[in-house]
C-alpha cells in the first residue's frame, strides 16, 4: 500500500502541472489500496493568498479527486517543526549560524571571482565562542562532509549527489521560521508518505530531505520525479499555453474527466490508448511507467478529447453542467432532441451552449455573407410558399423526417439545389449559416416557431 500526498503551496492558483501531479498520486494511492493526503504548505505567510487557498480545495472537488483525512495546513504545525529543530540542536546535528548578510554577500563574491559554486562555509559549524552581537542567527543543519547521497528514483532511476553538493543548509531563518525543505521531511516522516510524487524541479531539494531524514532517523520515502509539461515547442508552459488556473478550463467549458484524461496522458502511456476512464486509469497506472523526458501540451488534444466525454455523457448531466454557463434546459420538452442534435459538433461546453442559443433564441441580426450568397430576388416568394406547405401539413409535423417527407419533394418540384432553399431557412431561423439540419431545427422550434421566423425574415428582406 502506498500513502502518497499533494503539497502545494497558495501563493497562487493550481495550475495543470500540479493537478497531473496530484492525479498521479492519487492513482497510485487508490491503485494500491492506500491513501491520499493533501496537504497546504502555507509557512511563507508573506506570499499566502487565501483566494488561491479555497481554489485549490475548488479544484480538487471539481475534478473528483477525493483526498483522506483532514487537509494538514503547516502553518498550523510550527511547534511541531520547532521541536524536530530543538532536538537537532540538543543532539549536535544542527547549530546557529551569525553570520550577517554581509558577511554571506562577501563569501558568494569571493567564490564566484574564484570560479567556484557558491555555498556556506561551515565557519559555524563547530564554534563554540562568544556570539558576535546583534545578529539574530539562522539554525544550519550539519550535512555530510564526505561520501555520496544515493537514492533510487521511481522514474529517472538510480540518482547519486557528492555530499559536498549540499552545504550545511539553513532549516530555520533568523525570526524562527523553518525552512521549506525541513518542514516537507518532516511532514513526509510524519504523515508516514510512503511515495513522493513530484515535478523534476524538485529533484535538487531531494538530497537535502534525505540529510534531514537521516539525521532524525527518519525512514525515507520512494522518490518519483516527473518531468514538466512544455508548451509545443518544447518551452516552458506559459499562461497562454494552457498553464492557467484549474477552474479557468471549467469556465472555457471543459469536462473534469475530459482535463484528467488529458493530464494522465502528459508524461504516461498505455501502449496506444488515448481514452482513460477513471477505472481504467486506477488499473494501469503505475509511476514506474512515467516517461523521463518532458511531455508536450497540446489544445488540440484536449479539445478532441472533451469533445469524446461531451458526447458520451449522459444528456441528464450536460443538462446540469450547461447550468454553470446560464443555459437551462432541465424543464424544455425536447431537451433530449436538442442536446442530441448540438452536442455532435461542440468540442466545450461554451461551445454547445452557443449551438444551443443559436436554434432557441430568436435571431436579432442575419450573417451578411450569407444573406449575399443565398438570398436572391426570388427566394422570399419561395420561402412563402415552403411556409404555405407548413401550414398545410402542420398537424403532421413533429419528427426531422416529417419534413424531410414534405420538403424533399418540394425541393424537386421547383428543381432547386439543397443550398437554395435550406440555406436562407437556416439564416431565417438562426442567423447564421452554420446551424445543423433544417429538418432538425424546425422540429426542435416546431411550426408555428419556424413560420414566425421564416415570415420575420421575410418582412425584413433578412435585413436588421
């Protein structure tokens, strides 16, 4: 069984990158029959934004990722951070640090003009004399001097590190507060997370955290470290790649089954499957199958596959998630009809609401390409007489190929091409020239709606 976790930080909203981070924790958690924790770290009170805090916790409910237990804030866990520092202290493995900013400043001057790696000298590390006054002093932890720092990554394999890489790093600053790596060892230790999956950008931080496990006699977890999502070529994602708050794809219109479909695919695979339900996920998902080279993002993808889940939903369901965009048809009579009918060609739920507005609402201007392509000087006598058929045959209309029985043979009767006679309807009824079927748009409206529209463009020679 595995524990794993999702950290993340609310200095601003959650981002794609970290939602396919926590999704692959999720799934091995749940895979393995263990848990998932959440977990807020929240100790940079100066860079907290409580807005990005609750959209976090949206977020995660939006798209279903069910988490156990309580959310751990540390902001709420300082004594237990000061009492792991204290025992550091008291046992010789860590000790306060004076040295001034200056004093720092002037170090990483020198070694940079010597061309060596900036990093902490150690001038504190066993001093045992007189404080230097007026310096609030830092807390360093005493890291190894000789020897390697090995681990074994779950997705880049077996990784090494020179323990002369990692300098007797801070774990308290001078007001107290702990560091953001020693509080995640000690979280990680504490919440007993048996796994650790993260973005590769934290892979510099991963020695550090074993030095501070080893030096409390934690155990240490399975590390995963996930290479980032690049935008198509191949660079940092950016906002307008994708890189935006989670909730923002629920308000373009995206289906959550849709984004984690999408994410899980951005770093694993399957052999060639494309569709993921959640089932299928929790059964073939494993991080040892992450790949270890960045993966790209791609709109096209992801709008392909919201376009899959619009159309296999139920239509009770879109029904409910149009609501969010101010579109309702729970009490309409042909709800089925007209969500059968748009839902084939929209690729967001934006996009299915537009198609929807387009047949339900009454046109109030007509497309003026299409009225220049399709009207003629004949076609307003035309339509009056496909009105007159209408009339004729109402009480007989109801389904799509009602009309098509009556209009087909008129069609042939005036010998004219399909684009002569439905076009200009469509433009009648909906403005445009994009709409579906006229045999379905008139069924959606029913007669007596399509006639007042037809003779409404009529009257107006498709002019507002």
């Amino acid at each position: 069984m595995a524990t794993t976790r999702f950290a993340p930080s609310p200095t601003g909203y959650l981002h794609i990158g970290g939602l396919r981070t926590a999704l692959y924790s999720y799934l091995w958690a749940r895979k393995t029959g263990g848990e998932f924790k959440l977990r807020i770290e929240d100790t940079d009170t100066q860079r907290n934004n409580e807005e990005a805090m609750k959209a976090i916790i949206e977020a995660f409910d939006w798209v279903g990722l069910n988490y156990d237990g309580i959310v751990e804030y540390q902001s709420k866990r300082l004594d237990i951070y000061k009492k792991y520092i204290q025992e550091l202290l008291d046992s010789g493995k860590a000790y306060y640090c004076y040295m001034s900013r200056e004093e720092l400043d002037a170090l990483r001057e020198t070694q940079i003009a010597n061309k060596e790696t900036p990093r902490y000298d150690g001038r504190y590390r066993d001093f045992t004399g007189t404080p230097p006054e007026g310096v609030d002093p830092v807390i360093r932890i005493k890291a190894p001097k000789e020897g390697m720092i090995n681990f074994e990554d779950g997705v880049k394999g077996s990784m090494s590190f020179k323990s002369t890489e990692v300098d007797d790093f801070v774990i308290a600053r001078s007001n107290g507060m702990p560091t953001y790596n020693f509080v995640v060892a000690i979280d990680d230790a504490l919440m007993e997370i048996t796994d650790v999956i993260r973005g590769d950008d934290h892979l510099t931080n991963t020695p550090k955290q074993i030095v501070i496990y080893n030096a409390l006699g934690f155990k240490i977890p399975k590390f995963n470290h996930v290479p980032m999502i690049n935008n198509p070529q191949g660079k940092k994602l950016s906002k307008r790649d994708g890189a935006m708050d989670v909730m923002e794809y629920k308000r373009l219109g995206y289906l959550p089954e849709a984004l984690l479909n999408f994410l899980v695919r951005l770093g694993w695979s399957n052999k060639d499957q494309e569709i993921f339900s959640m089932e299928e996920m929790l059964a073939l998902f494993d991080p040892s199958n992450i790949n270890k080279s960045a993966s790209a993002y791609n709109e096209d993808k992801l709008k392909w596959l919201n376009s899959h889940y619009i159309k296999n939903v139920s239509n009770e369901r879109l029904a409910k998630e149009l609501e969010f965009f101010d579109c309702f048809l729970s009490g309409h009579d042909k709800k089925e009809m007209i969500l059968d009918l748009c839902k084939e060609r929209a690729q967001t739920l934006v996009e299915l609401k537009s198609a929807i507005d387009n047949i339900l609402e009454v046109p109030t201007s007509y497309e003026a390409k299409g009225v220049n392509k399709f009207v003629k000087e004949d076609t307003c006598a035309m339509l009056e007489e496909y009105i007159a058929l209408l009339e004729v045959n109402k009480s007989s209309l109801h389904l799509a190929c009602d009309f098509e029985e009556i209009t087909k043979p008129f069609i042939e009767t005036k010998q004219l091409k399909f684009p002569q006679l439905f076009q200009p309807i469509r433009i009648a009824l909906t403005g445009g020239t994009q709409a579906p079927s006229v045999y379905d748009i008139i069924s959606i409206l029913g007669c007596d709606e399509a006639i007042k529209r037809l003779n409404k463009a009529i009257v107006s020679g498709f002019v507002q």
